[in-house]
C-alpha cells in the first residue's frame, strides 16, 4: 500500500552564504537534524520540492541524498506571506527502527444520512496524533462518516481504523467529527442583546397607545365632535 521512498538531492550549505543567493539560482534553503544528527544548513531545487511537497507532505518520510543518504520527515516549511512559495524548510532525519510520533491529516470520506437530510458536519479533529515505524507511516488516516445517520451522532477516535501497526495517544473518547441540528435550530440558543429587546418593546407599547383606524376607541373623538 506504500509508495516507494522518494528522494530529494541536497547541498550542503555554506553558513555565511546569503539565502538571497541561494534563492537567486532557484534553489532553497534548508536544514536538517535529528536525534543523532547535528543541525547542517543545505539548499534543495525549489521546483523539486515543491514537486515532492504536494504528494509527500509532513507525514511521509523521504530521502534526502547529497553528501551522505538520510532518511527524514519534512517538518517544518516556511512559506512567503504574499506569494506563497516555500522560502524555507526543516528535515528531521530519523533513527532506522524507532517509532516516530507524528501528527498525520485526517481525511474525511463517504456521506453522511445526517448531513444529507440538513444536518451539519463539525469537524473537531484535522490531524491525529500517532505513533509508527516509519515503514508503516501512513500518509493520512481515513473517516468514514456514511455512519453518522442521525443528527447527534458522532465519531470518536476509538471508532477510526487504524492501519496495521499505528497506534494514538489520543483518549478513544475524544470526538473526531460530529453532526449538529440545522443552524435555524441553534440559533435560537444564541444570547440575544438584551438593550435591543427593551426598544423593541418600548416600540410596540406606542404604537399601542395611538388606536387603529376603523375601531370603537378610534371613532370616539369623532363622536364628541358630532355632540357639539
């Protein structure tokens, strides 16, 4: 079910070097460190990994290969405010054999009874804390809500499936997603301006002192009227 390991050539970095330099010949710069490794500056081909960053993510263990081979997590990227481009990033270089702890993106799948019919889906969860080797690291972890048939259902951690050999310190109590009555319903719980009421009423007790056209207390004025 995995996809072979994809690789990422490195450089290593000179330390006084400027990034715009590196930035300049269309290259990226990085770091990466571990447990067992020292923080190295490197730079990367920012078409490259921007390539292997779509279908890798944070969760998806790669190799990085330039002056040595190291098997690594991207943990860390920076992206520019404006335009968005990664300008930087993290590798942590993992220990062969070792769990790793990761947080992997939960992806929701299938169709709800529930939503279906007006409910409305809350998400409460988007990423899962768990715990792997990095053979059975997985690239995300599955939710299937076609289960949440009725308004107040919900799914909880201990209801997800996990693959083979993932565990998660998350309570199996703790609710991933969840389906609440239609917003028309809730509303009516939101707090109201309490000052707003009180014109409202003021309002209406106006209009209650100056009678209707067309009714008993309207014609009596023009009945004393008749009398003189």
């Amino acid at each position: 079910d995995f996809s072979p390991m994809q690789t990422l050539a490195f450089k290593t970095r000179k330390d006084k070097e400027k990034l715009s330099a590196v930035r300049a010949r269309g290259e990226m710069p990085a770091v990466f460190y571990g447990r067992l490794e020292k923080s190295t500056p490197i730079s990367v081909s920012l078409g490259n990994f921007k390539k292997l960053f779509r279908t890798a993510g944070e969760s998806t263990v790669i190799s990085l290969s330039g002056d040595g081979e190291h098997e690594a997590l991207i943990h860390e990227v920076q992206f520019h405010p404006v335009t968005g481009e990664p300008m930087h990033a993290d590798f942590y270089v993992i220990e062969k054999g070792k769990a790793l702890e990761v947080d992997v993106p939960l992806e929701f799948i299938g169709e709800s009874p529930a939503v279906k019919s007006g409910g409305i889906l809350i998400k409460v969860m988007h990423e899962l804390p768990i715990s792997a080797l990095p053979k059975d690291l997985p690239h995300n972890i599955e939710v299937d809500i076609s289960v949440l048939k009725e308004i107040g259902d919900n799914i909880s951690v201990g209801g997800l499936k996990l693959p083979e050999g993932v565990t998660t310190e998350s309570g199996l109590e703790e609710v991933v997603v969840s389906v609440a009555a239609p917003k028309e319903e809730v509303v009516e719980e939101v707090p109201v301006d309490l000052s707003a009421i009180e014109v409202e009423k003021k309002g209406k007790k106006d209009e209650e002192g100056a009678p209707e056209a067309g009714t008993a207390e309207a014609a009596k004025p023009e009945a004393k009227t008749d009398k003189k």
